[in-house]
C-alpha cells in the first residue's frame, strides 16, 4: 500500500472495494501498522494505492483519495486503523454553487466544470450528438449532483479504471463503449467439488427476472412553436406483463420532438436494463463495473455468454480471519503486505447481456425553486439604455444576485396584462430595471418575468406616501397618465413633456374647446 508515508508503513488486514456502473466507488481498507500514534492530516485528502498481484501476471491497482481515516485500537506494539478511499469526482459532493451555462452541450459543460479540479481525470469514449442547451443552471447544489443530474438525463454513465498513481472516470452511453478487463476476457464456471480454486472462476451464477413498465411517455410544451405535439412514447422491446404498464411524466425537460424521442428511449433503457440481471459470485480478480466478461462452461448452455458487470465488491482479508468465519475465498499474497502473507479473496457481482444497453437510474436530485426571487435586466455593453435590450418575442435577458461569475441568462419571457395575436400589453424593462421572477414547476431553467420592482435606488415616479392615492403610469421619456380618484375632485390627465401639453379630464377647471 503506497501512502504520503511510503510503502511499509501499513499491512492491510482487511481490504474492500465496491463499485457499480455510474456512480463513485468506495474502498474500505483496515490496516495495521507499528506506528501507533499517525496523525489523520497526514493521509485525509491525499491519494494512496493499494496492489494486488494477478494469477495472470501483473497487478491490479486501486487509486483513491482518503476521505476518512480512523484509528480503531492500539495495543502499545501495534495501531490498527481504517481507511476509506473515494474518487476524485466524489469530492465533488463537498462543494456547493450557483451558475449558468448558456447555449451548451453537455460534453462541454462537463469540461468547463472540471476544468476548476486540477484532480480531475476523465476521458470521454463517446457521446452522440447531444442537445444543445439554451440555458443550463447549477443551483444552489454540489457540482457533483450538477454533473450527475446532467449525465443520468442524457443516458451517459461512468466506469473507473485505475493506474498506479491515479484513476479516471471514463464516461459512455453505448454497448459498444465496453471491452474485456485485460487478461479476463474468458472466466469460467467450476463448482467448488470440482477443486480448481488455483484457476479464477465463478462458482455461484443466478438470474433474477423482475418486472418492469412497458413503455415510459414523456410531454413538454415549446413556447416558441406552442402548436407542435411534444408527446412522444419510449416502448420497451421485450415487455412482461399483463397489460400495459405506462410510466407518464411531464415536463419531459426537452423541447423538441427528437429530443424527447430520444430521453423517452433513455428512461424506458433505464428500467428495462434491469428487467433480466445476472448475480454471481467468483474468486477472480479480474472482475469490474464497466467491463465485459465471457462465462464459459456453464451447465445451462444458453447462458454461456458476454455479460457486462454493472456492479462488483471485491473483498481480501487475512486467511486466519476466513478460517474462524468459514469464509470460502482463493488465495493471493502478499496484497500490499509488508509481512508477505498470504490473503483469501472473494467477489461478488452484477451483470446483464452484453447486448442491453445500461442506463444509470435518474436517481440524482432537481433542485427546485420555492417562491419567487429578483433579478436585474441585462443589457450588453454599448447598448443605448434608453432603449429596451429583447427579441422579437418581448423577452429579455436578467442577471440574478446569485450569479457571481456574471454570466446572464438566456432570453426569459414577460407576463403581460394582455397577450393575443397581433393585439394586447406591451412593456419592456430597461437595462437595470430589477423585475420579480417565477419558474416553471420549479425548475430553475425556466424562468418567467411576472412584475416590477422599485428599489432603493429605482424610486416610484411620484412622491410617496402624499400619492398613494393616484394611479399612474409613466414612461421613460415622461409621458404620464394619472387617475386621481379623490372624492369631489376625480380626475383623468394625460401630459407630454413636448411643448407641456396637458389634457385633464374632470376636476374644477374645463379644458379649452
């Protein structure tokens, strides 16, 4: 076990390691070592591997960070501890912020986000062509829920391989992203009574058939073409079931029919993926998530075949602690023992057919928006502030307060009095005008404009509270309209800073004919 502290400072006694398609791995290690009082700081956030020798030849190695490190006993000769390793992009879970992504796709968000980890490892073996985002909001969330939200929405998940001193997420969406773990490409089935523990093989194979929806339907709502029908059906290709078990949900979060075509095919991917899983156990080290394996000599001879493991706890301890617990496990040494002894082994797994296509189940949390909050018209440099900063649909562009690199949003729309066709209210804030923002069922990348806002420094346009009691509406240049409805001396006045032009309806003094 290679730490800050070199090679020779611990023996690992206890060794686990758990992993599954998508998600961060953990490994659990318990280890002795004669130094008795070793200071956390020293190995918390710092990365260390532990080698395990093949059957095969080589080594395996596990690379993480130390995310904990206990010390459990010590007997005055020797101190016995925990560790537990986590993956850089766990990390992740320890950060939190808010931030905007306009026109992007999800490979390069993903680059600009671990961009700020030097830690960062990842490679990219093959996105097909994503949607282009008009706005893409982290909020109030870690950058890890951020990017795992992002990746489970678009069907792209993850395996881990790891070197001698680093590892790295490798992300993926197709069955063809999958190969063998180098020198495993074929294990076979043997039985413990056929006594062939010095051969890696698997020696417990079962298959679970569970049920499953039939077909996931999706339905959004585009406001720029409000005609065009976004329901669209993702059906299973081999349903069980007496009838038709349809999951529904809306907003599907697209906003074009092929868009949505292809999340109805992810969601309905992602349940059928585990209608018909392989679980087993082996005594084989060549066993990981992400990596495909032929099972060879299996007696019912249909299930002879490649599968892809989807999940993988692979456990090492001491011999004499497998004798007392009747453990049954192969042997290997001497594991990152300084002792050299020799450790038992065993691991148990989860497949499916090689051929299904794998989808992370969209477990990652939404971050809702409650209520309303504020924002400030943005309006790029050079633009006259006279002028309303919109496009052709009355929208316009905000900044909010929590935007701290500030990045502005996409185009939002306004609520209006009125709205038909060719007829109704128009108003436009101007630049730095701070307006009252909703968001649609709470997702934070649909924000609507609902009111105005006068502030400290935007004050109403007559003295307040003498007033209060008029009703008023002026524009930027001047232009006023004022509703008196004080008793005995209603009035209605219409003025125009041009030549003062005036025009009083009501009130003591008739307007000249």
């Amino acid at each position: 076990m290679q730490t800050p502290l070199g090679s020779d400072t611990f023996i690992v006694r206890r060794f686990e390691y758990v992993e599954e398609l998508g998600e961060p791995f953990q490994l659990t290690l318990e280890l002795e070592s004669a130094e008795t009082e070793i200071a956390a700081e020293q190995l918390v956030g710092k990365q260390f591997t532990v080698t395990i020798p093949l059957s095969i030849g080589g080594s395996r190695y596990f690379n993480a960070f130390m995310e904990s490190f206990s010390r459990l006993s010590q007997d005055g000769r020797l101190g016995r501890y925990r560790a537990v390793g986590i993956p850089w992009y766990a990390l992740l879970k320890r950060t939190q912020n808010s931030q905007i992504f306009c026109d992007v796709n999800l490979p390069d968000m993903i680059s600009q986000v671990f961009a700020k980890f030097p830690f960062a490892s990842y490679n990219v073996l093959g996105f097909y062509p994503r949607t282009k985002w008009e706005s893409r909001t982290q909020y109030r969330e870690s950058c890890f829920n951020f990017i795992q939200r992002s990746l489970q929405q678009e069907g792209v998940y993850y395996f881990w391989t790891h070197e001698q001193s680093k590892h790295t997420l490798n992300s993926c969406d197709n069955v063809s992203n999958h190969a063998p773990f180098p020198g495993y490409k074929k294990i076979p089935y043997l039985t413990a009574e056929r006594g062939q523990e010095s051969q890696e093989h698997v020696y417990e194979w079962n298959i679970e058939t569970a049920l499953q929806p039939g077909s996931a339907v999706l339905k959004d709502y585009n406001y720029a073409e409000p005609t065009n029908e976004l329901l669209v059906t993702g059906p299973a290709k081999q349903p069980l079931g007496p009838g038709p078990l349809e999951v529904f949900d809306h907003p599907g979060l697209y906003q074009t029919k092929s868009d949505g075509d292809r999340y109805a095919e992810i969601r309905i991917e992602e349940m059928e993926c585990r209608q018909r899983v392989f679980r087993g156990r082996a005594q084989c080290l060549g066993l990981a998530a992400g990596f495909t394996f032929s099972l060879q000599d299996f007696p019912v001879a249909s299930e002879n075949g490649t599968y892809l493991t989807t999940t993988m706890r692979l456990t090492l301890g001491d011999v004499a602690e497998a004798e007392e617990d009747g453990r049954q496990g192969s042997l290997v040494g001497p594991a990152g023992s300084a002792s050299g002894s020799a450790y038992w082994y065993d691991c148990e797994f989860a497949a499916i057919a090689s051929s299904v296509q794998y989808r992370s189940r969209f477990s990652a949390v939404v971050p809702q928006v409650f209520g309303l909050q504020t924002a400030f018209v943005h309006a790029p440099d050079g633009q006259d502030p006279k002028t309303p900063y919109t496009d052709q649909l009355g929208r316009i562009q905000l900044m909010f307060p929590w935007s701290r690199d500030g990045q502005q949003t996409a185009w939002v729309r306004k609520a209006q009095v009125m709205a038909g066709d060719g007829w109704g209210h128009m108003h436009c804030p101007r630049q730095g005008d701070e307006v009252l923002v909703a968001f649609e069922h709470g997702i934070v990348d649909r924000p609507v404009i609902v009111g105005c806002l006068y502030n400290g420094n935007t004050k109403p346009p007559l003295p307040l509270p003498d007033a209060a009691h008029i009703h008023v509406f002026k524009d930027q240049g001047g232009n006023l309209f004022t509703l008196n409805p004080q008793e005995d001396g209603q009035t209605v006045t219409l003025s125009s800073p041009v030549a003062s032009t005036v025009l009083t309806l009501g009130g003591d003094t008739p307007n000249p004919s």
